[in-house]
C-alpha cells in the first residue's frame, strides 16, 4: 500500500474514533440533565401578597356611640335603679314580711333565751299584721305583685341567713340571729326610703309603705336593745336578805 492510501486510511479513523467521542459525550450529557432534573428540590412557593384592606363604606366609617348611662346620685345609684313600680313594690314588702316570719319562727323553736322568744312573738305579730293590711290592699286594687331582682334577691338572702343560722346553738345561735335580724331591717328601711317611698304612685300604697317602715323602725330599735342585753348576759338579781329569826316568845 502507498503512502497516500495509508494517509486516507489514518485519516479516516480518526474521523471515526472524533465522531463516537463526541456520541458519548453528548448521551452522557443528556444522562447528566436527567438526572440533575430529578434530584433538583422543588422550591416552596412564594407568599402571595396581602390582600389589601377593604374599603371603608360610609355606614361602616362612623363609629359606633356609647349609650348614655342614667345619671348616678351620690352614692352611685341610677335614677333606672332606685325606680320601682307598685306591683314590684308589693312583691318586695311581701318577700320582706315572709322572711322576718321565718326567721322569727326558728329562733322561737330553737332558743333558750326567754328574751330571744319574747322578741321574736313580737316579730311574727308585727310582720303578720303588716301581711294583713298588704293583702288587703292588693285585693281592694286589683292589683298582681310583679317579681323583680329586689324581690328575689330578699327571697335567696333568706335562705342564706337560714344556712347561717343552721349549725348553731345556745348563745352562739341568739347574737348570729339578732345580728342577722338588724342586717335585714336596714336593708328593708334602705329599700323603702331610697326606692320604695320615691317611686310609689298609688296614695294607699304610699300611707301602707310609710306604716311599714315605722313597724320595721321599732322592731330595729327592739332588736338592738336585745342585742345590748344579751351581750351583758343575764341579770343577776340581788339576794334578798333572809328575814332574821323572831325572838321566842314575842
């Protein structure tokens, strides 16, 4: 072979052997995207931005108004909660009456103390006789007592001054009674001057209303002697001298 035959045939092969190098790179090429593709982390998405705040319409632009409170007298009560209705002043002097009568009722069964009983007969009578002339004046009226908090307020402070008075005995049972007795009489004298006597229309309510409260402010004087009398205890009533012996034969 000549030396220009042998020159093709080199040549050639180097031809050749370029054209399968560069086959090789460009598939490893493609095998390396591939797999770069697969092993490339998917990015968390992107916060969307905030909505923007909804226009204000012109109902929603103005600002709400506070409701006016009742005007407050010196101690702090409104004008809405020191007036009462008639109907809900009867209820109230009823849920009073019951209350003093029980109570006086369990310190006449449960105390020892001829004073503590004396005190609560007076009780029972004055509250019985104030229940009286009540109904009586409904009945005439034609009137319905009608429930409010003040009523059932007294109606549960009765129960309580019960749950009180329940585990006590002697002594202890007649000062916790006595006290609990006074607390209730200034409650119900506060009740018939500061709602009661300022809100009644009804001129046979009013005269019964002032009745009552000159019941209640007797009894509270009553109560407050007793309370004095069994806080010295009982008298002890001088010794009377032994009458000397006469002299025989006078």
């Amino acid at each position: 072979m000549d030396l220009v035959s042998r020159r093709s045939l080199a040549l050639l092969a180097a031809v050749f052997a370029s054209s399968v190098a560069c086959s090789r790179s460009e598939d490893s090429s493609a095998r390396y995207a591939e797999e770069v593709q697969e092993v490339t982390p998917v990015s968390a998405p992107r916060p969307s931005a905030p909505s923007p705040a909804p226009q204000m319409t012109a109902r929603q632009d103005h600002t709400e108004q506070t409701p006016a409170r009742a005007p407050e007298d010196e101690e702090g009560r409104t004008d809405a909660a020191m007036t009462i209705s008639d109907e809900q002043i009867v209820a109230v002097l009823s849920a009073m009456e019951e209350r003093d009568i029980e109570l006086a009722k369990l310190a006449a069964a449960r105390s020892k103390s001829q004073l503590v009983q004396n005190y609560a007969a007076m009780v029972i009578a004055h509250r019985k006789d104030a229940m009286s002339k009540r109904q009586g004046l409904v009945e005439q009226a034609g009137m319905t007592p009608q429930p409010s908090e003040t009523s059932l307020v007294e109606s549960e402070d009765m129960q309580e001054d019960f749950d009180a008075l329940k585990g006590k005995t002697g002594r202890g049972f007649d000062m916790a009674f006595v006290d609990v007795m006074m607390e209730n009489q200034r409650e119900a004298l506060s009740f018939i001057d500061d709602q009661a006597l300022v809100s009644v229309k009804s001129a046979p309510l009013k005269a019964l209303v002032q009745s009552s409260r000159s019941s209640i402010d007797s009894d509270f004087t009553s109560t407050q002697d007793l309370k004095r009398m069994l806080e010295q205890g009982p008298v002890q009533k001088p010794k009377q001298p032994e009458p000397k012996p006469e002299p025989p034969g006078v």
